[in-house]
C-alpha cells in the first residue's frame, strides 16, 4: 500500500465573528487553539475545507 502525502495546515486566525459553518470545518479539521499547527491527509476532503476557510487557515511547509 503507498503513503498517502500529508499537508500541514496552521490556525492562525479566530474564528469567533465567523458562520456557524466555518466554525465546524474548523472543529472538522482538527484544531482546538488558535496557532495550533495540525498534519491532515492529503486528499480532496481536505483540500475543499482548506479552501472553505482560507481567511482562517493557512497552509504551512
């Protein structure tokens, strides 16, 4: 079986003033404080809830 490739994706933005929806892709993608820099899959799912949130989040490395 092949490894699947992984993406770092930093929070670096709160998501206090933000919809309910952006708060759960948030949650979604794993994050629980802000700064927290978490390492995901790197697949379509995951790239499209980067891609919601892009004022949020940032991919790093």
């Amino acid at each position: 079986m092949a490894k699947q490739a992984k993406i770092k994706i930093e929070y670096f933005r709160s998501a206090i003033q933000a919809p309910v929806k952006h708060k759960k892709v948030v949650k979604g993608l794993g994050f629980t404080r802000l700064n927290q820099i978490v390492e995901r899959e790197d697949t379509p799912s995951i790239r499209g809830m980067v891609k919601t949130i892009p004022h949020l989040v940032r991919i790093v490395g």
